[in-house]
C-alpha cells in the first residue's frame, strides 16, 4: 500500500464546509482520512511538511486549450498537464478547437488515449457543439456523449444562428450536457482587436464592444428558459452580462457561468500601456477574446464570484507561439497562457479583500464541478473535495509568497502572458495527483 502523509496544513475542504489545521492522509491514490494528527497515526508513509500552509483539492479547470491534436506546437497534452500541474489544477477540460475539432468520437478517444499515455494530471474533454465547429449543423451530441465528453462547446467562436443554438440546448438535454457558448456576436465584433474604449480610440483599433458579448448572453439565457437546457457561459467578461446572469438564476434558469483570471484583474489598458503609462504600445500577450475589460467590469465581475451568481474561476489557458503573437496586432492570435498563474493572480481578490480564501477555494474545485454537474455523474466521484474515497488530487498552497513571472521557466509552451516580469503574491508551492508529487517547489521537505 502506497501512502502518502501531508502534515499540519489548514485543510480548506469548501465542499464539506472544512477550514482548518489537519492531516491529509491518502492511500493507493485516494484520499483515506482527514483530521488533526491522522498522519501519525500511519506507520509506514511518505511525509509532506505543509504546516503554515495551505492544503486544498486539486483545482478543477472547466476551460483549458491544450491544442493537441493539431497544433502540437502551441502545446501538447504532456506540456499542458505539467503546466496545469504546475498551477495547481489536477482535473483539465480540454477545449475542443483542435485540428481536427472534438467532433467524432475517434477524435475524443484520440485524445483520452493520448492523456492516459502522457498527461500529467486529469483530462476530460469537451466535445464540439456544431461539426467542425463551423456553426453550420449540430455534431452528434449521442456520440461525443458515449465517447465521455463533459460539455459540448464551439469556443473560440460562437454559435451564431440561434436556432441551431436551441436545438443544441434542447438535444443537449438528452445526456444532461452543459452547453458552454464563446458569447460574442461575430456580427458585432466583425474584426474588432480589442475592447471597444478610449484605449482602442487611442491606438487606432477596431473595438469589440461590450454588446456583443450582452446581447449573446441575454439571447442565449432566453434559449435556455425555452428549451430547459444547460447553458454555461464561458469567459465572462462584463458587468452587463454579470446583470443578465444574476437575473436569469433568480428566475430559476439552468445557466452557470465562468470567469478568468485576467479578466478579473487587468483592463484593456494593458494593451496599450502595460506596466508604462509614458509611451504607447500595442501588447499582443494581451490580446484575447473576450477582452480585459473596465474597471467596473472588473468590481462586477469579483462581486458576482463572491456571491456565486459567477460559479467558477476557469483559466481559458491559451497558449500560442512566438509567432502567433511577435507580428502585427491584427493579424496577432488572441489568448494568454494562464494555467501557471492563475492561483496568483486570484490570489489579488484575496489580497484586495474582494473575496475570502475559503470562497475562492470554492470557486476553484467544487464549484466548477457542481456548475457541470459532475458531482452527480457517474465516474466522476470525490472530484474537487477530500472527502474519504476522493481521488487524491491536492494542492498546496502559500497565499502569502512573492514570485516574479518568468514565462521562460513555465512548463507549458505557451510564453504569451502579460505578466511577464511582474511580482505576484500567491505560490502553488505542490500538487499531488492521485496520491503521487507531480509538481513541487522543494518547499514541502518530507518530515
Ligand atoms: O482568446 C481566445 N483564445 N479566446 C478564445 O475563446 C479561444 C482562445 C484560443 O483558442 O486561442
């Protein structure tokens, strides 16, 4: 029997409402106890040192690009998953705007085979909602079910016509799948870089308005009360939309909804400006889709986490190369890579008092799994809790250590985050899936 022993952390558990100092002991990859001094209890056992420390479940990401198969060159299942090691996420959901796309369930396989052979941490994939992700016909929802999708999503574009979005929502139903929809109108946005403001009027760019993203939302929560179907609302990234959600879950409609990291902590300024107000410059690494928003988009967006009318922070980790991004802005690929940072840069609410550790915690693990139902799935059991019998994925955290991002020593192969050179506050100091180190800092020395 392998065990493993990680010692006096404050154990924050949201899912059984646990918060404070304990022992996590888990064997043969499950967790087995929980409690004070649990770990002396186990003979024979290999031993992390957490105390003054943090101890979570692994996070649960509802939206990562991991790029293979297709573009193997951006990223690949093994860099990916080390990456989401590294960040502290245990369970990835991988986007389906692969070449091919998540339409078929050879494709799915393709990828469950190749995440058993190489990744790192837990991959369940997102089948797409149209074939081809062209928008134009459903891909077959049946199948990609079968094959073990956990959501079906066309992300990187909407879908547009909105009968076919109904039908979706409807025959979606079917095997209680969320429908997770990019909200934004491409007949708004058009070929709009950035956020539509004075920022976009400055550096002479066509804007992305914040309606765009608004009336697709507001359309899309009608679709759903329609048909009773599951709509989950990718990235979002304004205060309207943050109204019509608040509004739609007080009806009782079945929506949930994500937001990321950067879109809780950087405004479209940083396009332009960056960390130097002095001269202007067209930062591509902040170039993504929707776009950094406002200010008061960002005060909207923390509140609604706080409160859960948002019920998970999801990383929209996207990864391109140096030539996707070092050319011009236009023709520039939108997208951050932000599995490596994305526990810091939420650590920012934290640290801004916009929102308590525990609820974040929530907002990381079991909340992303309620938000799709996958508490209640089978297969899917102990995932984002430490409840005894859960699958042994832990985080260890320090809320309090500064780092500076250095993208040349991220695991992923994705370097393209504005954050480069900047100091955040907040360490994903270990990770532990299934019951094995597959990132550590050398900071958990064993006792
Ligand atoms: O900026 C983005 N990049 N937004 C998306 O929705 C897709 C993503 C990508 O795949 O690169």
């Amino acid at each position: 029997m392998a065990t493993l022993a990680i010692h006096n952390g404050r154990v924050i558990d949201p899912a059984l409402g646990r918060d404070g100092i304990a022992d996590v002991v888990i064997v043969d990859g499950r967790i087995a106890r929980v409690g004070p001094n649990e770990g002396d209890m186990v003979v024979e056992a290999e031993r992390i040192d957490a105390t003054g420390l943090v101890v979570v479940p692994g996070f649960v990401d509802l939206h990562t690009h991991l790029r293979e198969p297709g573009f193997e060159g951006k990223e690949t299942i093994r860099t990916g998953t080390a990456a989401a090691a590294r960040g502290g996420y245990t369970t990835v959901c991988a986007m389906a705007n692969t070449r091919p796309p998540m339409d078929s369930r050879a494709a799915i396989e393709s990828v469950l085979r190749e995440a058993e052979k190489s990744g790192i941490v837990r991959v369940l994939p997102i089948g797409c909602i149209t074939r081809g992700r062209e928008g134009a016909e459903l891909a077959p929802a049946g199948e990609l079910a079968g094959a073990g999708v956990v959501a079906l999503s066309d992300d990187g574009d909407a879908v547009s016509d909105p009968s076919l979005m109904r039908h979706a929502l409807e025959y979606a139903t079917r095997w209680g799948l969320p429908v997770a929809q990019h909200c934004e109108d491409p007949a708004l946005v058009r070929d709009g870089q950035m956020h539509e403001g004075w920022v976009a009027t400055r550096l002479g760019l066509r804007g992305r308005p914040a309606s765009a993203e608004e009336t697709f939302v507001a359309r899309d929560i009608a679709l759903a009360e329609l048909t009773g179907g599951h709509l989950h609302i990718c990235h979002v990234s304004t205060a309207g939309s943050v109204a019509l959600i608040a509004a739609a879950k007080a009806r009782g409609a079945h929506v949930t909804a994500e937001v990321a990291p950067h879109h809780l902590t950087l405004t479209h300024e940083e396009v332009g400006f960056g960390d130097d107000y002095r001269s202007i410059h067209y930062h591509t690494n902040a170039k993504v889709n929707p776009p950094l928003r406002e200010e008061v988009d960002i005060a909207a967006l923390r509140a609604a986490l706080r409160s859960g009318i948002i019920d998970a922070v999801a990383t929209d980790h996207a990864p391109h190369g140096q030539g996707d991004k070092e050319i011009e802005f236009d023709l520039a690929a939108p997208g951050l890579t932000m599995l490596e940072t994305s526990f810091a840069l939420c650590m920012k609410l934290v640290h801004d008092g916009d929102i308590d550790l525990p609820t974040l915690i929530e907002r990381m693990t079991i909340g992303p799994v309620r938000a799709w139902g996958l508490d209640i799935r089978a297969g899917f059991d102990g995932l984002g809790t430490l409840a005894p019998g859960a699958p042994g994925d832990v985080a260890i955290l320090d809320p309090n250590a500064e780092w500076t991002v250095d993208p040349a020593a991220f695991a992923s192969k994705g370097k393209n985050t504005p954050l480069a050179g900047r100091m955040l506050r907040g360490l994903v100091v270990a990770t532990v899936f299934g019951g094995a180190l597959v990132h550590d800092t050398g900071r958990v020395v064993a006792l």
